[in-house]
C-alpha cells in the first residue's frame, strides 16, 4: 500500500471521528439547554398556578383595576398555550409585564397590602420569582454554551448543516428593562 493512501485514510478516519465528536457535543449542549427549560418550566407551573389566587385575593379591592386583572390572566393563558420554546419565553415576557403593573396597583391600596392572604400570595409568588431568576440564568447559560460551540472553529462548518442554529436567551422585555433601570420608589 502506498503511504499516500495510508495518510488519506488516516486523515478521513480523523476527520469522521472529529465530526461525530463535534455533533455529539451540540447534541450533549441542545440537550442542556432543553433541560435548563425544563428547570424553568417546573417554576412557570408553579406561577401559572399561584396566579389566579392572586387575582381572586386582588379582585374584591380593585374593582376599578380590571384592566389590570383581564391583562394578567390573557397573558397567563398565552403563556400556558405557548408551543414552542421561543414563544413561551416572548409569553413569558408578557406575563411578568403584567405582574409588574398588578405590584403597582396594588400600591393605591393600603387594606390589600395589609391582607394576611395577600402577603402570603405575595411571598409565595416572590419566592416563585427569585427560583424562575436562577432557572434562568441557568438556561441562559446553557444557551450561551451552545451558541459559542456552534459559532467557533471546526463546529461552525458542520453545525448548519446538521440543523443547530443560534438560539435566544430568556431575556426580560424592554419595558421590564426600563423599569429595572429607574430608581426605586421608597415611601416612608
């Protein structure tokens, strides 16, 4: 056998096991980055369940707040009926507007905020709040993982081809930025 014909099939066996290597990484990161939703989907339930309790609890101190109310519970429906991954987060998204404007309402009412069950909601949703914050981190560093092993060298000549594209981060809405970026109100 002449060697180079021995180097070329050296250098194609490589080149397969260098390809079945790069694929089964971005299948191990896709698979990382459904589980870390799954993580986020385990507390989106528990939100989604809290929430019509906390309209119910809300509702017979803000009769005039029905805006408020109807928003939070079509976005809680989006959210719920989302099919895909990049809809749910956009749903997502929605329903954490609207229950920042339900926490700025609820300020116009002293006797509410004062509820026993109210302020159980309240703590309840805010512990929900602070694990679906570290889901996301989480999932948003699984997706960083697999965008940079998709977008870098030898990954990015084979990843199109085998159907990995560049997929979002769970990123608040920009009007939840804007209202993150203001300064806090403080009453005394």
């Amino acid at each position: 056998m002449n060697t180079a014909l021995i180097v070329i099939i050296i250098i194609a066996v490589i080149s397969v096991f260098m390809i079945i290597f790069i694929y089964n990484r971005l299948v191990r990161l896709r698979n990382n980055r459904e589980n870390a939703f799954a993580d986020i989907d385990v507390q989106l339930k528990q939100r989604h369940d809290l929430i019509p309790q906390l309209v119910d609890a809300v509702k017979g101190y803000m009769q005039h707040e029905r805006e408020v109310l109807t928003e939070i519970t079509n976005a809680r429906a989006k959210a719920m009926n989302a099919t895909n991954l990049n809809d749910r987060i956009d749903a997502e998204n929605q329903l954490s507007s609207a229950l920042a404007g339900l926490r700025v309402a609820v300020e116009a009412y002293p006797d509410l905020k004062a509820s026993q069950n109210f302020m159980k909601l309240q703590e309840e949703i805010s512990d929900v709040e602070n694990k679906l914050a570290a889901s996301r981190r989480f999932f948003n560093s699984a997706t960083k993982e697999l965008n940079s092993a998709i977008q870098v060298f030898p990954a990015v000549l084979f990843a199109g081809m085998f159907g990995f594209t560049r997929q979002p981060m769970f990123e608040i809405s920009p009007e939840q930025r804007a209202a993150h970026e203001k300064a806090p109100k403080i009453n005394f």
